[in-house]
C-alpha cells in the first residue's frame, strides 16, 4: 500500500525540481510536478501488484 504513495511523493518532488531548474513559472512547476505524480504512482502501483501476486 505504500508503494504508489512514495512515488507520488517522489514523482512531485522530482517533478518540481526538474521545472524549477528549467526556469519554469508557478504554474509550470505545478503542471510538472502532477505529471511526475501520476507517472511515479502508476509504477508503484505496479510495483505493489508484482509484490503481492507473486506471494502465493
């Protein structure tokens, strides 16, 4: 259960730092930041289901 949410957390923050360092505006650091979000959640939601089939 952890999994998807330690990667919306790093997936913001890694989002954020990449807008930032790119001269982004406020509103391109939060576009970024949401995308990130999405993409690092979607894999550690992945990575949770690979966890708990493969316990049989």
């Amino acid at each position: 259960m952890i999994y998807p949410l330690i990667g919306i957390l790093f997936g913001a923050v890694l989002g954020a730092l990449r807008a930032k360092l790119r001269g982004g505006a406020g509103k391109d650091i939060a576009q970024w930041s949401i995308v990130f979000a999405i993409i690092f959640g979607l894999i550690g939601l992945f990575i949770l289901i690979f966890i708990e089939r493969s316990y049989v």
